[in-house]
C-alpha cells in the first residue's frame, strides 16, 4: 500500500500580489497592503512540516506535468483560457475572472502545472502505482466554472482530473466529496447532468459564493441526485462532521459504487480559520480520511486521490495537512499542540441544529441509484 505525494515549489511562486486579505488595497478606503489570504505560506507550511516530521519518507513522490490546453478545455471555455494566457504575459499578471483572483506574470503556467499535478496524482491512483495520494497544488480549483476563474481559483484542477480519468483511463463512476469549508460550486456545475460522477459538497452554510450550496441543489436532467449538499451551520465541529460523513458520504458513496473517489481537500473548515467560523480540528480530518479509506477499500481498492483547495491559517493548517496524508499512509500521528486548545471547545461534539440538518439531507441519499 503505497501513497502518493506531489508538491512543487513553484506552487510558492503563483502571485497573489500584496492585497488586503480579499481586496486590493485601497488607502483611501482604509485598506492597508497586506499579503492575499491565498498566500504560498500554508501550502509551503505543510510541506515543511510533512518533511520534518519524517513522514517524507514514508510517501512515493508523484511529479506534476502540466494540463494540455486540449485538457483545460475539456471543461474551460476557450475565452477562459485565451484571456488567462493573455494576461499571464502582463508585466503585472491579471486575474482569474471575479476579480479577487489575481495572478502575477506566468501565473498561466503555474495554474496549469496544478490542474496537471492533479492529473498526474490520479493517473498514479488509477494505474496502481499508488493506492492513494494527496496532490498539495496551488492555485486551488473548486470555485472555478466554465467561463471563468472564482474564489482564487484559475481552473478547476479536480474537474480537469475528473474528466481526463472518464475520457482518458476510462473510469467510468467517480465520487467527488469536497469538505473545504466553501461550497464546491465549480466542480458541481461541470458534472451537474452527469449520474456518473457524484459530487458531495460539505460546507458552512452561505459562506462562499454566496447563494450557493443549498441542499435544493441536487443536480439536473439524467444527474438528479447526484449532486449532495450538506449546507452546515456556523460552529460545525468534529462530531457534526463525523456524523455527516456517517449519515450522508458513506451511505451515498455505498450506494453509488464509484470505481475512484476524489477530494477537494481544503483546511480552511479548521477551528483556526480566518475565512470560516467552523470548529475542525486536526482530529476531525483524520477521522474523516479513515472513514473514506474504509468506504474506498470496501468500494474501489482505496482508490483516493485528494487535491488541495483552501485553509488559511499558517500555524494550524500544517498539522491539519498532516493529519490527512499521514492517515493515507498509514502512519503513526505526529503529535498537534494545539489540540487540547481546539478539541475542548464547546459545540465541538454534534448538536441538535446540525442534527438535523444532516438528517434532512441524508434522506436523499435513497435518489442515487
Ligand atoms: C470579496 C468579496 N466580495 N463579496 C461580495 C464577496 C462575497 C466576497 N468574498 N470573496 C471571497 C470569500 C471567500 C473566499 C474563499 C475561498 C476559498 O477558500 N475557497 O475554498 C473567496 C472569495
Ligand atoms: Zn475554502
């Protein structure tokens, strides 16, 4: 049982600029420059600490080639992908479509070495060279569409991955569940008509893009159904995560019988987030990845392949990173300091709001077929 990891430096070098957290800085609004919450420092923190934990040596190193445009436009409009290469080649970047994306000058190549790092991960999952891996890219790609970049997302690297794994290596179900604290709105609009790929989304409720990932979206046409949303209040900690992963991912993963399960791995669901107020702790992912592992060994051969999204804390992400990868391998947990800190929290265990919110939506699960 081996387990894939794939990180590049030049990950580090994709250009957020100086921003204000989300906004340009603005003196006059107020707005003092300051580094965009999508820095390279959390990816690079978890680098480091993978590294000097040790747990370096317990994984394979899977090496990121970059998308084709034929792969990018397998799910990008062709004006998307123009108007990003366009831009890369400005002295100063441009940004990816919503404007609180931006990328510096040859952010084109390195959005492509992610989604093609994702690729690479998968194709060492689905060939067996590895039984599972976690592909540690950036930029991340879960609030990427069609026709434009979203979130700090450029493309949708796991929807890119996703689709090249049906048309390339002839997967024919796969499983996508995405536990980054935002809605995985990019990746579910790619495959909202398509009963052949599940996408499960948990997210806190209305949080980002706004008005999305309601429990009412649920997929269209032939995919009805195969679109899950599990819209979790503010202040989920690890028991209402657990008890979703229990009510709602494994029962619909069982149901569905994907022949590959893929995750949009964000941290940003963590106690220590700026940019969510969820309780998760390190704790919390690692019981999460176990339950997967045991659904994906009864389902597919423990076929996971996960790609990194969100999480913006510089201290608490690393061991929460850890936490997920060292799960995959198999290996013993490197001790969080901060655990007693987040774990004693209040409202860390299930309560009644989430309850029965995760009820409501597990009574759909009977749609998938
Ligand atoms: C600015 C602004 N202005 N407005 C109206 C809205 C709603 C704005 N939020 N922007 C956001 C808020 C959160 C993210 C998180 C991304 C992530 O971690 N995904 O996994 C991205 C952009
Ligand atoms: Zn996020």
């Amino acid at each position: 049982m081996a387990t894939g990891y794939l990180y590049h430096e030049i990950f580090g070098w994709h250009d957020t600029g100086s921003n204000a957290g989300l906004f340009g800085a603005d003196p006059a609004a107020g707005l003092q420059p300051y580094m965009h919450l999508e820095n390279a420092e959390t990816k690079r923190r978890i680098h480091e600490l993978i590294v000097v934990s040790g747990l370096i040596d317990r994984l394979e190193r899977v090496r990121p080639r970059h998308a084709s445009e034929e792969e990018i436009l397998k799910v990008h409009t062709r004006d998307h992908l123009e108007r990003i290469q366009a831009e890369s080649r400005w002295p100063k970047g441009g940004d990816a479509g919503d404007g609180f994306s931006p990328f510096g000058k040859g952010g084109y190549e390195i959005a492509a070495l992610a989604a093609g790092g994702v690729i690479t991960m998968v194709e060492a999952v689905v060939s067996g060279d590895v039984t599972n891996g976690y592909a540690l890219v950036r930029p991340p790609g879960h609030h990427a569409v069609a026709g434009s970049g979203m979130g700090f997302c450029v493309f949708g690297n796991l929807a890119i991955a996703a689709r090249h794994a049906r048309d390339v290596l002839g997967v024919r179900r796969i499983a996508v569940v995405d536990w980054d604290v935002h809605h995985g709105n990019g990746t579910q609009s790619f495959f909202y008509g398509d009963p052949d790929v599940l996408t499960i989304s948990l997210h806190q409720d209305n949080c980002f893009p706004p008005d999305s990932g309601a429990l009412t979206e649920r997929g269209d046409g032939a995919g009805f159904g195969y679109a899950l949303n599990v819209p979790l209040p503010p202040g989920t900690g690890d028991g209402g995560y657990l008890y979703a992963m229990d009510r709602v991912v494994a029962p619909a993963l069982q149901r569905f019988r994907p022949d590959l399960i893929l995750v949009a791995s964000g941290f940003d669901g963590s106690a220590m987030d700026p940019l969510a107020r969820q309780l998760l702790t390190s704790e919390g992912y690692r019981t999460m990845t176990r339950r997967l592992m045991e659904v994906a060994e009864d389902l597919c051969g423990g076929r996971i392949a996960m790609s990194h999204e969100g999480g913006y804390n510089p201290v608490y992400v690393p061991f929460c990173g850890l936490a997920v990868i060292e799960t995959l391998a198999g290996a013993e947990p490197f001790a969080d300091p901060f655990l007693p800190v987040v774990s004693g929290m209040a409202g860390q265990d299930l309560q009644p709001h989430q309850k029965a919110l995760v009820d409501e939506v597990a009574a759909l699960v009977g749609d998938i077929s």
